[in-house]
C-alpha cells in the first residue's frame, strides 16, 4: 500500500484530503502540522509520496524539502501554494519537487497527479533531485504569469537551473525569451560568474565570428591587435545566443565544435583554445524549417535543443494582462510609491487587443500611457491609437462625423475642467452616440469616452428614452 504524508498547518486543509484520500484504495494517508513535525516522522514512515504546503509557520515548504533532501533524494515532493509566483515555481523544482500545485485545488487533476507521482516513484528506484545551488530570495526577473503555460516555463527554467544542459528558447518577438534565459543563469551555480547576452542578428555578418571567438592581429583588415572573443571571456560563465537561426553557416560550425569538445580557434588563428561555457540560445525562427531547407545545420539543431522552452504568445495568455499591467504601472511609474491605476474600460481593451509585439509592446503601451494621462488613472484615450482605434465603434482617423466629434468633445471636458458642455448638446452627443452603437450601451460609453456607469447616469438625468438603449 502506497503512503501518502501531507504537511500542512491548516486543519482545513488536513481535513479536505483526508475526504479526498482517506477511502483511496490502495493509499495511507498521514498528516503532519509542521515541517519539524514530519522530519521527525519521516524516517520511520518511509512515505512513498509527500504533498506540503510552501507557507507554513516554522519551516517552510521549500525549507522542509531541503532538509528532506539532506538524507532522502527518492521520495518524490509536491508542495502546494496560494501564490503561483516566477520565484515559488522555479525554486520548488529547482530543489528537486516533483511537480507543485495551486490553491485552490482541481480535485480531478490533484488526484491524477498524485496517481502520476506514486506511479513515478514505484517505478524509478531514484528521482531525480536538485541540491540548493543559490541562497537568494528576492529576484525581480520581470517573468510574470500564471496561466498553465507560463507555470510551464517556471518549472522547467527551475530544472534547467540545476544542471548545465544546452537549452533552445522559442518564441515570437517580445515574448521574454532573453528573461528566461535570465532566470536560468540566476539560478545556476554559474550565478557567480559573467553572463553575456549576443543578438547574432543585430551583428554585421563578418563581425559576429570575431566577436564570439576573437581574432588575431592581421587576421583581416584593420584587426591591429588580438583580440578576446565572448567565448573567452566568458569562461566559467553563460553565453545566451539570441536569435541563433540568424547564423551563417561558418559561424554555426564553430558554434558546433564548442558544443561538442569546449574548444575553438580565433579568426586568423590555428592555436585551439579551451573554454567552459554554458551555451543558451533562442530564436523566433522555427529551426525546424531552417534545417529542411538548409540554412541551418541539423546537427547543430540536435546539439541546442537539448531542453526546449516554448515561450507563449500574449494572446494566447491574455488572462496574465492584467498582472502584466500591473507590473509595468509600478515598474515604469514616476511614483512607484503611488502607481497609476488603469481605467476598467482600458483593461478590458488591453485583453482583447491581439498583441503582435507581445510582452515587450504591451508595456511600451503602458509607458506610453503613463506619458499621456492627465490624472491618475489611465484612460481609453490614453492608450496607443492603434490599441483605443481597434475599439469596435470607435471613430478613426478621419472620421468626422457627429460620434467622432461627440468622443472629442467628451474627452476635451475631462482634460480640461474649465470646458463645460452645455446640457442640451451633451444629451444629443449621447442620443447620437446610442444610435451609433445600436444602442449597445457598453460599446457607446466606449465611443464617448466614459464609463458605462457614468453613461447610465446620463440616460437617466437627460431621460432619454429606453428604447435607444440596450443593457
């Protein structure tokens, strides 16, 4: 019978596994209160599996699992949290859990998990675990999200953390790719040595096989002196190639040859240099389409994708805007004490805008945002006209007609507190403006520039019939 020990210092929670676990068939459910109290209970249970909470009084989650690993590294872990945070994620596998979930719990998907993890540890004689490699707790890495797919990319940024294998990072642009390359090194026990970021794009093509590997003097016109290449320099330490699928072919087989014997020559020279480098690299190319048509070396493809980490496209992770958004207001604002607010309004247009430019144009709009609001709170009007123009309903440039100068008129009375519009005008502006929108209330507080609680007030104060408008 497999053994199941819980750790938590909740009785609530003690309570609902053992409604959930405690009939299992062919399953022993044990609780612990306290990380103390189960590494006391631990060498003579010997629990096939152990599910703790992160944030406990005492030892915490992360602390307990520590100290377990000390003189346990079988007994697979998950750990349990209310904050799916970048540092919580890539700190739990970084120290060898087997996976951790988030509160509250998928009763279904908890128990296919826990299925999963016995399942792991009957038939492995050993799990794989990973030993504290860096005391630090506080990383700002700008990583942000809690969507399935980006709670992926945690764990798997924790697991590369603790080994020195290749790892390919894909993606669109302005997904984050050179972030995660980031968190990696951080948390590598290379932290302590250089990190060095290369676009292999933004390099002229007879320039970036000197920059990595260096030159000789007179190697080539006006190399005057020799010259340490990145791969030098960088010995100990992690070189993070950006956008690799740029690489021309000579350079790709030197990029080879380090990946495969650590050794390399400077341009011009014969004498092999050695060097201990981690390589990262990442791409928005699909490679795989470059291998086919040979602009890319397949071998040199199976060296880098060792671990992959897809990076998702905001679109597709539209739920993690709004604490996307909420970092950039706090990261870019003039007050960090006193961060702007974002009006309902331009939050909800912020998660329907498609986001070519993904993370990186999402918060060129904030900064452009906070540049362009006059009070504290960040209105429609305020975002980037390609964002506020994308409203359905909302007037585009050049569109003169009475909607559009109704949505100026209302947004000059806001910026300026001396303008006033005179009653009789205002209701004709909104009557036009019902019209306009089929008497959609939410999409005409959208084309005048207000809320729909404000519009709402409006229609009542100017009574305007309820046949014009729909709720």
């Amino acid at each position: 019978m497999d053994k199941l020990l819980l750790i938590d210092d909740e009785a609530d929670v003690r309570y609902s596994f053992e409604r959930i676990f405690g009939q299992e068939a062919g399953l022993e459910l044990h609780t612990a209160g306290s990380g103390e109290e189960a590494l006391e209970l631990i060498p003579q249970l010997r629990p096939d599996l152990v599910i703790m909470d992160v944030r406990m009084g005492g030892l915490t989650g992360i602390e307990t699992l520590q100290r377990l690993r000390e003189f346990d590294s079988k007994t697979p872990v998950i750990l349990m949290t209310a904050f799916g945070t970048t540092q919580t994620a890539i700190a739990a596998m970084k120290h060898g859990a087997y996976d951790y979930v988030l509160k509250p719990f998928d009763v279904p998907k908890l128990k296919e998990l826990v299925a999963n993890a016995l399942a792991a540890a009957r038939a492995m004689k050993e799990v794989v675990s990973y030993e504290p490699l860096l005391e630090k707790e506080d990383y700002d890495l700008g990583i942000i999200g809690q969507s399935p797919a980006m709670q992926e990319v945690f764990k798997t940024i924790g697991q590369l953390a603790a080994s020195d294998a290749t790892a390919l990072i894909t993606g669109e642009s302005g997904t984050g790719k050179e972030l995660v390359a980031r968190a990696i090194y951080s948390h590598s026990h290379r932290s302590d040595r250089l990190f060095l970021a290369i676009n292999c794009a933004a390099i002229p093509e007879h320039l970036l096989e000197s920059e990595l590997f260096g030159h000789e003097k007179g190697a080539f016109t006006g190399a005057h002196t020799q010259r340490i290449g990145k791969f030098e320099q960088c010995d100990g330490g992690t070189i993070f190639l950006d956008e690799i699928g740029d690489m021309t072919a000579p350079t790709q087989t030197k990029i080879l040859r380090v990946l495969q014997s650590g050794a390399f020559e400077r341009v011009g020279g014969n004498a092999s240099v050695k060097t201990d480098v981690r390589i990262i690299a990442a791409t928005n190319r699909p490679l795989e389409k470059a291998v086919a048509a040979r602009d890319f070396r397949e071998d040199l493809f199976y060296r880098l994708n060792v671990v992959r980490i897809q990076l998702p496209a905001l679109r597709d992770r539209t739920d993690d805007i709004p604490q996307l958004v909420d970092y950039f207001l706090t990261k870019n604002s003039p007050n960090p004490r006193r961060p702007k607010t974002l009006q309902p309004e331009a939050l909800a247009q912020l998660k329907s805008h498609d986001w070519p430019g993904n993370v990186r144009e999402l918060e060129n709009a904030i900064q452009r945002a906070l540049v362009m609001t006059k009070g504290d709170a960040i209105l429609l009007e305020d975002l980037p006209p390609e964002i506020f123009q994308a409203i359905p309903g909302a007037p585009q440039s050049g569109d003169d007609n009475l909607a559009s100068l109704s949505t100026k008129l209302f947004q000059w009375a806001r910026a300026d507190a001396n303008l006033k519009i005179i009653p009789a005008v205002e209701r004709e502006l909104i009557i036009n403006a019902l019209k306009e929108t089929n008497g959609n209330q939410v999409q005409a507080a959208k084309l005048l520039g207000i809320t729909r609680a404000t519009l709402r007030k409006r229609i009542e104060k100017f009574e305007i019939k309820r046949e014009l408008t729909v709720e």
